[in-house]
C-alpha cells in the first residue's frame, strides 16, 4: 500500500508572515496592496506559494538592479 503526501496548496497569511520572517501587520499590507498576490475564499485570504516565490524574486531583483546603480 502507497501512501499519498497531500503538499499544500494555499497558506494563510500568518504562515507567509512566518515564511518571510515578517511581521503579521506587514504581512497584511503587502497582500493589500497587491505586492504579494492573493485571492479572497470566503472570509479569508490564500496565498498560493508561487505567489510567495514571485514577491521574494522580485525583491531580489530590485535590490540587485540598486546595488548596480549605486
């Protein structure tokens, strides 16, 4: 008999808060303002973890290009 791992697909906003090692507040404000993707399911908002992956890469570009401009 084989056993399936479920991965998950979505994470909460906290969970991201904790994967980022930021607070939840700032959490919050990059899901608000669209800086970290998200979609609403019911009350709640989910953050699928390409989403995650997308802000971090981001970020890193941004600093690379500034760390070439300076």
């Amino acid at each position: 008999m084989t056993t399936a791992v479920i991965e998950r697909k979505w994470h909460t906003t906290a969970e991201v808060a904790d994967m980022l090692g930021f607070g939840l507040s700032k959490t919050k404000m990059l899901v608000l303002t669209g800086e970290i993707r998200s979609v609403k399911v019911g009350r709640n908002r989910r953050i699928l973890p390409a989403w995650v992956d997308e802000y971090v890469e981001r970020c890193a570009a941004e600093a690379e290009d500034m760390r070439w401009s300076a």
